[in-house]
C-alpha cells in the first residue's frame, strides 16, 4: 500500500487516467470514506482505489444501502458522504437514497459508472440514463464527458452539495472517460456565474425580527434540521436563554436544543408533545429557524399558529412562504443570522408564559401503560435513561421513529438521525453503519420494526465483515404498526395486508455471525440492554417482541388542527389489553 | 384567521407572465427547467429557448399563469436551478415581445388576393404558394399573431407552427410601447 499524499511522482508531471484522477480528487476533497459496490462500469475505478490507504472503502450489500451509509456518515459528521456504485441497476439503485438526501438536505456525493460514451443512448448492457432519472431529486447532477472536466467538477460536485441548502449531487462517470488520460491539477476554489448562495441574513429584516421578538408576550421558537446542519446549537442555545424563549423542534430539530433544558418542548406536529402544540396555537409570536412548515407539523396550515406573528430563517429562499405565509423572512445560513440576532434580542418578561407551559407539562406529559409485556415507548425510554442521551438513535420509519422521537431526550445534536421526509423504511441500519464511522465515541444504535428491518438486511453482512459496533434493535410487534395504527383509527379496523412474519432475528444474526438476543417480557429488557451494550467489537441484534397493538399518541390526524389533537385514550391507561391490572404501572416523560 | 395565513388561492387571480431565464449553456440545463414546470405542475403556455450575445449563456422565456404566490414559487424555483444565471419576471416591467407564425392557408383562385389583402394589413409576408395553398409569415405581439390567424381561419388553416414568445426588457423604461 501506497500513500498517494505523499506523491512518489509529481502529479503534474504524468498524465493520470480518469480512474487515478477521481482517486486523487477524493483525496483532495478530505475524502476517508467511501461506501459502495463494484461493477463492470467501475472496474477500472476500483483497480485505482486498490492500492490506496487514505481512502476505507466499505462493500455494502445493496446499493441502497451504500447510499443510505453515506447519508447517515453524513448526518454524524456534518461532512459529505459518499457512494460510488457501477452503472445501470447499480446506479438505479441508488435512486431511494438519492431521494431520501433531497427531502431531507443531506450533504452526499453519489459517483455513478455509465457505458463509454459512444455506448450512450444504444441501450448497452447495464446502461441507464442515470442523470435523466435523477434529475428531480438531486440538487444538481453531471455527466463527465472529458477527462479534462473531472477533476473540476468533482470540486464543484462537493461544493455544491455541502453549500447553501445542502443535497445530493450525482456525477456520472463514463467508462472510457475513466480510461483516458489527462494531467491532474485539482482547482483551488470554485468560481460559478450561476450560483451564490445568501450566506448572510439582510440587516433590515433581522432589525425587524428583533423588534417583534422585543415585544413578544408568548413567543416559541419552531426549530427544525436547518439549524443542525448550520451547526447552530450554541447560537440557538444562546438566543433561547438570554430572549427566555421556549422551543419545540421538528423530528430532524432534535437534538439542537438541549430537552433537558426547563425552555425545551420536545417535538411538534403529527406525533408531537401536546404542550409543544399547544404553545404553537398559543403563541402570539412564531420564530422559524430552519424548519419549513412541513404538514406533518403543520396539519392544517391555515390554522397553524393562526394567531402568531411569524418570523422565518432559511436558507432556501423557496421555502420560504411557499406553505405559510410569514412576516417577517429572512434568507441567509441559520448561524450566521442567529448570530447577528442575539445582541439586538432582549431578556424577555415570559415568566408567565413558561409557568403556563410548566403546568401544561405536568398536565399532560407523554404517557403509557406498563404491563408484563414490552412496550417499545418503555425500550426506547430504558435507552435514554442507560446512555443518558450520549448515543446516536438512529431510526427508521413507522411507531418505532415516532416514540424514538418522544421517549429518548436528546441533548446533542447529530444523535437523532431518521428519515424524515421522504419516510424511507430499510434506512435505519445502512445509515447507522454510516454513522458508525463517524462516532466512534458513543454508541450507536439502529431502531427499526420488523417491516423496515427485512427492507436492507442484507447489511448484517456488512456490519459483521468490517466489525461494526451498533446495536441494532428490532421492534417486533408481527405489524406493519404505523399503517395498522391508521386502519384502525381512520379505516374501520380493517387490517389490508399489514399482519407479517419474520425470520427468527436471533438465528439470522447467529447466521450471519454475529450476537443474538431477545426480549419477550418486560423484566427481561434491561438484561439484554445490558448485555448489548456490553458488546464493542461488533455488531449485535436485539428483538424485542413488543405489544402488537399499540398507538402512537398525541396524534393530529393528518391535515387537522391542534383543536383535533389526540391525547392517549383513559382506556389505553387503564389497561394493557389482556393483562391484570395489578403488573401495571402508568409511566410518564415530559422534555424540559 | 390574520390575513397572512390566507391560502394562495385567496391572494388574486391567475395572470399571465413573461419570463425570462438566463441558463448557462450546460448538459441537461433545459431539461432541469422543463421538467421543473412539469414536477411542480406549474403551466407552460409557451418555452422558447435560443442562444444569447454569451456563447455560454442561452436565453429561455417562459409564458406561464399562475397568482401571486405560485409565480412567486416559480421565479424562486427557477433561482434554485444551478444552471440558472438570472431569472427576470418581464410581466411589471416595459417590455418589447416578439411572436412568429408560419401559416399555411389554404386557398382557391377566388380567395387568394384576399388572404394576400389580410397579410398586407397586418404587415406579414407571403413566403410560400402553390396552387392549393398560400403559407404567410406573421410576425409581431402574441395578440397580433393571434389576430391574424383568426382572420385566416375561416379559409381553412391545413398547418400552423408558431415560436412562442421572445422578449426583452426595455432600455427605458418610461417609454410607452
């Protein structure tokens, strides 16, 4: 093995094939990890990486579930990740991942092969308009059609991939490209007519929105993914305390603001606190920090904060009023505009305000019924409690996602990585592999149901070849829960293809090779948390045979208003269907 | 309800607007902006697209309807393209717009000096006769072109291919058109 940064030959000196010149632009671009799955296209691509140490490449099992690596590599770190996968079905692949990234702004860079050139439009073998179909859902992609354009458009690709509003960028790479030969000389920096993004927020309008906060009497702060991938937790933190503001954050806010903080709410919307919502349809004023009036946070928009006078911070001037109108909007990156905010901010008179929202906790806090049988909201709360918010919950979509979201505080940012726009079931373990190579410090732990878990198992393969160390915990209640949640509430109980089986989990992960434990009762929960955790050098699986009828409350049907807000049922607390009361116990959680 | 929560459909009627996008001359750059409109379901009443005095700059312009808030979408969503120089909503500002129609009549001997009187008025030519047929070409507002094919109409129109509109800002802007 070679180190190519120390560069026996001056790169300038020799042409360098297309191959050698992406290997070596990677390098440039502080590239140390790479998740992807070889193929005819790429063959000569893999043979340039063979003999280089700067760069770990991780086989994945499915390209999915490299780009799903390289999103959760991303979400951890705060730097892009990246997947390198072959053409054709290998580049189709990628797409769920791709769109996954847009929805929710993740920072990637997804290196395709494609057939040579002349092959391009003959319907090759393995060929596929990859750009073609990604188009819409990336935020910009590329064919390379000269060697002599690679280097600068790998430098483009990742500049504007972590700039502005981050996403997605796909580069397209044809396999005679590859193979021709150029001088290397990587540009210093990126000089692009088309493309500036805003970076500061305008004078005038912060000015405008510290005058409306000076006067708020109720005001919230909705915080949402922006303000994580700004890095802005100290900023947020520090306008929150000094201007007495409480906040309540999206599903990808968690983890900016600290939920152990008496000012925290925890999450709002769909599945969110019921004070959190209830403050928003209170509040006389509404500051957006990164968020962008998703319906799963607003239902209905027209009632949502209907009273408030609202201020909005993003980035992407197209999120801002394209659900709700806002009065005052400010374009520029979360940092820097909290930044500039905080010193024009008074410590605000809310003492009133956050007594009501005090009570309104002790009221109505997030609540279960404890029985002899697991409850997933009990698992999840056991975890919080056992790393004391120091791991990285890494869910995946349905019940599970939403009482990962409820029942765990977090504290850091970049500890609660999910899918959230796009709802992508099978995210969870890839992305936590991903995220695995990032922390190395804490735990990291895949959450997933037993629908989502059997979408990308084949990455047990992965996780147990290159000995990485998350736990991967399957919630298995023998339901796709989230959709059963809904037929039984909207749809007359009528449960359409949502009952299935699984494998025995803790066969398949012996089969795989590595541990294997599960939970059938409640009193056997902290034991196999116990032994889990106690396991570093490798992955291990955990089933918990959870409660199958459960659901996932507070609720605002879809669509609905705060007025519609659905608290847990009292018959849902009175008794854990086909238990004696006397095992039970109501358990209670409120962020802040 | 404030009036700022108002839904979009509340803030006015739909309206015509004259676009006018500066894309870099790239891969893919027109497709990202077609398929944009089609993704987003916004209306294309024309597109027209040409090269510009840059080498790497093209020229689109965009007839599209929409109330406030939706052509406000659009002009962000055009911004948000990579590929996108400058985007210029034509529509509050003087402008100069061309149309051209290329209209194929049919004729018969009793009918021909007429048609040839109709494109007289409206300043068009005749580029193309045959026995059976006439082709006129128009050139001029969008509401001029339209004027003239309604008058051919009634002979029989048997081909019609038109360009959509190009526009340009006006270099006064006080001046009246």
């Amino acid at each position: 093995m070679t180190s190519q940064k120390d560069g026996n030959l001056n790169p300038h000196n020799r042409l360098m094939t297309g191959a050698e010149i992406f290997v070596r632009s990677l390098i440039e671009e502080g590239v140390d990890i790479v998740f992807g799955y070889p193929g005819g296209a790429v063959i000569g691509i893999y043979d340039a990486l063979h003999d280089i140490s700067d760069i770990k490449h991780i086989l994945t099992r499915h390209e999915q579930g490299a780009v799903h690596a390289a999103e959760g590599y991303s979400k951890a770190s705060g730097k892009p990740g990246v997947a390198l996968v072959t053409s054709g079905p290998g580049a189709t692949n990628t797409v769920t991942g791709i769109a996954d990234a847009y929805m929710d702004s993740i920072p990637i860079v997804v290196f395709t092969g494609q057939v040579a050139l002349k092959l391009i439009g003959n319907d090759a073998f393995q060929e596929a308009d990859i750009v073609g179909i990604t188009r819409p859902i990336t935020k910009h992609n590329y064919l390379v059609r000269d060697v002599n354009e690679l280097a600068p458009t790998i430098k483009e690709a990742f500049y504007v991939a972590t700039t502005g509003r981050p996403g997605p960028v796909l580069v397209d790479l044809p396999k005679d490209v590859m193979a021709s030969k150029a001088h290397f000389d990587y540009p210093k920096k990126v000089v692009m007519r088309s493309y500036n993004p805003h970076i500061q927020g305008h004078t005038k309008q912060i000015v405008k929105a510290a005058e409306l906060i000076n006067k708020a009497k109720r005001p919230v702060l909705y915080v949402g993914g922006g303000t994580i991938l700004s890095n802005a937790a100290e900023e947020l933190k520090a306008l929150a305390r000094k201007a007495r503001i409480p906040v309540t954050t999206t599903l990808h806010g968690l983890g900016s603001f600290p939920e152990n903080d008496e000012l925290a709410m925890g999450m709002l919307g769909m599945h969110g606190t019921w004070y959190s919502n209830t403050a928003v349809n209170y509040c006389d004023l509404l500051i957006a920090v990164g968020a962008r009036f998703d319906d799963r946070v607003t239902g209905n928009v027209d009632a949502f904060a209907a009273e408030a006078k609202k201020i909005h911070i993003d980035i992407d001037p197209s999120a801002i009023s394209k659900n709700v109108k806002v009065d005052v909007p400010i374009v520029g990156d979360v940092k820097h505009v909290l930044r500039d905010l905080l010193p024009l901010v008074q410590t605000l008179d809310t003492k009133d305000w956050l007594q009501t929202i005090k009570q309104w906790k002790e009221e109505h806090p997030l609540r279960y019924r404890n029985g002899k049988h697991i409850r997933m909201q009990y698992v999840i709360q056991r975890i919080g409690e056992i790393t004391n918010g120091n791991a990285v919950i890494v869910s995946d979509v349905g019940q599970h996602q939403m009482w990962a979201a409820q029942f765990f505080k977090y504290i850091h940012p970049r500890t609660h990585i999910t899918s959230g726009g796009l709802g992508t079931m099978g995210f969870s373990l890839p992305a936590a592999m991903g995220a695995s190579f990032a922390r190395k410090d804490i735990p990291v732990i895949s959450l997933s149901g037993d629908g989502g878990i059997q979408m990308n198992i084949q990455e047990f393969a992965t996780c147990v070849e290159y000995k990485i160390p998350i736990k991967i915990f399957i919630m298995n209640n023998g339901y796709l829960g989230m959709v059963r949640q809904w037929q039984e509430l909207f749809w007359r109980r009528r449960y359409s293809q949502v009952k299935m089986s699984s494998p025995d989990f803790v066969k398949l992960a012996e089969a795989y090779g590595c541990a294997g434990f599960r939970a059938v009762q409640k009193d056997e929960v902290n034991d196999v948390l116990a032994k889990a955790f106690a396991i570093n050098d490798g992955p291990v699986v955990v089933e918990f045979k959870v409660v199958k009828e459960d659901n996932v409350y507070p609720m605002i049907p879809a669509g609905m208003t705060w007025k519609e807000l659905m608290d847990v049922p009292d018959e849902e607390l009175k008794s854990v269907k086909g238990e004696t009361p006397e095992v039970e116990e109501i358990m209670t959680l409120a962020k802040g | 309800m404030s009036e700022l929560t108002a839904t979009p459909a509340a803030h006015g009627h739909d309206r015509k607007h004259t676009i006018s996008i500066l894309v870099e001359n790239k891969f893919g750059a027109f497709n990202r902006i077609a398929g944009l409109f089609a993704a987003k379901g916004y209306n294309i009443d024309s597109l027209t697209v040409g090269p510009t005095e840059d080498d790497e700059i093209s020229r689109m312009t965009i007839v599209t309807r929409g109330d406030d808030s939706v052509i406000e979408q659009i002009m962000k969503q055009l911004n948000k393209v990579i590929n996108t120089v400058k985007v210029t909503d034509l529509t509050y500002e003087s402008f100069v717009e061309r149309d051209l129609a290329l209209i194929k009549v049919q004729t018969k001997t009793d009918t021909r000096s007429e048609i040839m009187q109709i494109a007289e008025i409206f300043r068009a030519k005749i580029i193309d006769i045959s026995p059976r047929t006439v082709t006129v070409e128009a050139i001029g507002s969008e509401q001029k072109v339209d004027a003239i094919i309604k008058m051919l109409k009634p002979f029989g129109i048997k081909e019609l291919a038109r360009t959509g509109r190009v526009a340009l800002k006006r270099e006064f802007q006080g001046e009246v058109n």
